[in-house]
C-alpha cells in the first residue's frame, strides 16, 4: 500500500499537481456504475422514428448497430494506417479482427431481410426519402483507409485518369457516383448532393492522407520485406471478400426482399438504379487486387462459390 501511495504521489508530483488534492477527491467520487460508463440511457434515447410502425424500430436499431461495428472496423484501421508500419504479429491479428467485425454484418442481415413486415415496411419508407443508407459515410471512410483511389473507379473508367488531376475530380470517377450522378448531363440526385455537402471535404482530406498510407500499400511494404505470412494474406483476402461480396450480396438479396425486383421493382428512397448498381459484380471493388488471381477479379461477386 505504501509502495502504491509512493507511486501516485510521484505521478501527481511529475505533473506539477498536489497529490493530495486528487487523493482526497477519491474520497468523494461516486463508485462507478455499468449506465454511466456504457452511457447506456443516451444510447437508449437516440432512436427516433417518424412513424408509428413498430417495425421502423428494428430498422433505426439494426442501422446504429451497423454504425457501431463500422466504427470499430475504423478503430482498427487507424491504428493500422497511422504511425510506423506495424509489425507482422499485430497486422494479421488487426486483421482478423477486421474479419470478425465484417462477418458479424454479413451474418446479421437476416435481421433485415428476414425481421420486418413488408407491409409495415413498405409504409414506413416513403416518410424516410431521400435518407438513404448510401448516405453512410463510414463505409466510405473504410474504403479509403484500405485501398489507393483508383481501385474504387470501376476498371472500365480507369483510363480517364490523368496525371495531376485533382483529388475532387478524381472523387467524380468514383463508383459510387454510379447511385445518383447522371453522366450525359452532369445532374446529382439529391440525396448524393446532401452526401457531398455533408461529407466530400472530410473524404478528400482522409484520402490525401491515405495516399502512402492505405492498408494495402502497408501490406505491400511488409511483402517487400519478406514479412507478408500466408495467415496475414489469408486474413486479408476474407476481409476483402467479406466486406465487397458477402454484405453486398445479403443487401442486394435484402433490396430484392422489399422492393421487388425487375418490371416489379420499386424505386429506392435514394433514388439510384439499384439493382445494377448495388450487385458486387458491377462495382468490382477489390482492396488488395494483388491477393487475387486474374480469373478471381474477372469474376469478382458473380458466384458465392469463389469465395476464400
Ligand atoms: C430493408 C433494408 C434495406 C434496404 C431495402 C436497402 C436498400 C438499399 C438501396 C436500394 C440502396 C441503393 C441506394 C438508393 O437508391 O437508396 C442502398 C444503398 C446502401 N445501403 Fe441499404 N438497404 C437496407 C438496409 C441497409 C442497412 C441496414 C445498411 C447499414 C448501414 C445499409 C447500407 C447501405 C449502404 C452502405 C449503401 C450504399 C452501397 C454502395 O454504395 O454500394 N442498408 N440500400
């Protein structure tokens, strides 16, 4: 016990502060309780749907619970993607984690595709547009903290790139503009014009910093060392499967479900042509291309049995 006091004392002392004060501060502070430290009433309070249908809860809920989990999948990649290049160990455990994040959204969606009346559903949507989930900015963070720029412009759009183009023009190649940018006549949908207000300067701004620092440039940094194991590649590999064609197919398969599909199909309250748009074999988002032989990204999404 005295050893303990000694050190606090020398702690407090070290930053210029009177030990005494924070000792007897102790003994006034409340013991901690699970709601304060898990904020478990503002988590609670932060649902808020616009209609009556008991439905539009599971959905508001399986959302925020999505954000939580993207966050924690940035979590990882920040400390993957900031500071020195991380030792081989860390990298492929980082990575696995990656991987247990994803499969849990994968997995889950049988939450949405199988856990609300398409009755209900269909009510509540039309108070929701033009919200859309396209409009979740922490997907797009996520992208550009895993892979250069130029690997979310679908292949066929590549050779537009120029040398000294500026980031926001290349931002304008990307595949996501596909949703809501028209581009015989240069017109934006609203709900990718609100995206862009809201978010285009932090995504340039993360991918400037991203450009020598992507997940995938940091894995080719340690391949060149002789560092790149068989588990580290592995891992990656599911991860890009994973968070490129498993979720994107449960979502597709989920859009299906709710709105319909062919002449039956029903407009999306983003607005987008989403059954071409959403399908992982139109987009061909690869993060780590190199991990994949040339006959695995030619046929990128189209069958669940390519999987890792
Ligand atoms: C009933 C459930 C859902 C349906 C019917 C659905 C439908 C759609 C549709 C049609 C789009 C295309 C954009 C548009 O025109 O609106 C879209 C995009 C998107 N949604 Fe969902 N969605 C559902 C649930 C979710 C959930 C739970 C999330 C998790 C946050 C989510 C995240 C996204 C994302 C990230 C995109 C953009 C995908 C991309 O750019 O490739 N969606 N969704």
């Amino acid at each position: 016990m005295q050893a303990l006091l000694e050190q606090i004392e020398d702690k407090y002392r070290r930053l210029g502060q009177d030990p005494e004060t924070y000792l007897k501060g102790l003994l006034h502070t409340r013991p901690l309780t699970y709601w304060d430290y898990i904020q478990v009433d503002t988590l609670l309070s932060l649902q808020h749907p616009r209609t009556d249908f008991p439905d539009e809860v599971v959905f508001i809920v399986y959302h925020q619970v999505t954000e939580l989990v993207l966050k924690l999948v940035r979590h990882e990649l920040d400390q993957l993607t900031t500071g020195p290049l991380p030792e081989v160990a860390v990298f492929e455990e980082k990575t696995q984690r990656l991987v247990r994040y994803t499969r849990l959204l994968s997995m889950s969606f049988s939450i949405m595709n199988q856990g609300m009346s398409r009755e209900e559903y269909s009510q509540f949507r039309l108070a929701l547009a033009p919200a859309s989930g396209f409009q979740s900015a922490q997907f797009r963070y996520i992208e550009l903290q895993c892979t250069p720029l130029e690997h979310l412009i679908p292949p066929q759009r590549r050779s537009a790139i120029r040398a000294g183009m500026s980031m926001w023009e290349k931002f304008q190649l990307l595949y996501w503009q596909d949703a809501g940018y028209d581009r015989t006549t240069g017109a934006k949908s609203l709900t990718l014009q609100q995206f862009e207000d809201h978010y285009l300067n932090s995504f340039i701004e993360l991918a400037q910093r991203m450009e020598r620092n992507n997940l995938y440039l940091r894995y080719l940094a340690l391949a060149e060392q002789g560092k790149g194991t068989d588990a580290l590649r592995s891992a990656l590999r599911l991860f890009d499967y994973t968070f490129n064609v498993s979720w994107p197919l449960v979502h597709l398969q989920t859009a299906h479900t709710y709105l319909g599909s062919g002449h039956e199909q029903t407009a999306a309250t983003g607005g987008s042509h989403w059954e071409e748009y959403l399908h992982p074999k139109h987009q061909k988002r690869i993060f780590f291309p190199c991990l994949w032989s040339e006959e695995e990204r030619a046929h990128w999404g189209e069958v669940e049995a390519t999987s890792p």
